[in-house]
C-alpha cells in the first residue's frame, strides 16, 4: 500500500496537485484541490464527476446511494474529464 502511496505523491507532484494520506489511501479533500485534480489530472469515474458538479451547483454532496439517479442524465460527459470552465 505505501507503494502506491508514493506513486500519488509523485504524480501529485508531476502535476501540481497536493493530495492527503492516511496509511492506507490518499484523498482531497477541499474544493480547491479538487478542481485542481480535475483540470490537471481529469477523471473517468462517474460517481466522483457527479458528485463533484452537484457539489458545484446545489452547495453539498450527494450519498453514494443517490448517485445512481443521475447517471442516465451524466451519461454523455466526455471521460477523461476535464473540469476546465467550471
């Protein structure tokens, strides 16, 4: 696990995003660095895209059990996304 760790501090880094870690996981955890992981870094996960633009509009984050009645509306985001323009 600290193997992959490291790999996010690298990559983390590389491209200017700062992530936190525990033992086992590296996470953001604040709007800023999120936006910033999302125009620099982008993401394919859906889940994480649609909670993060809910977040942006409605002001909190959605359960993970209430993603699912989103995912037909966010079904034609382009993936890898890029957040650029938010």
């Amino acid at each position: 696990m600290k193997l992959i760790i490291n790999e996010f501090k690298e990559i983390g880094e590389v491209a200017g995003v700062v992530f936190n870690y525990s033992e086992i996981r590296a996470y953001i955890s604040t709007v800023n660095k999120v936006e910033k992981f999302f125009n620099k870094i982008g993401s394919s996960n859906l889940r994480n895209i649609i909670k993060f633009k809910h977040y942006l509009k409605n002001g909190y984050a959605l359960k993970s059990y209430e993603i699912e009645r989103f995912l037909t509306y966010y079904s034609k985001v382009k993936l890898p996304y890029y957040a650029l323009g938010l």
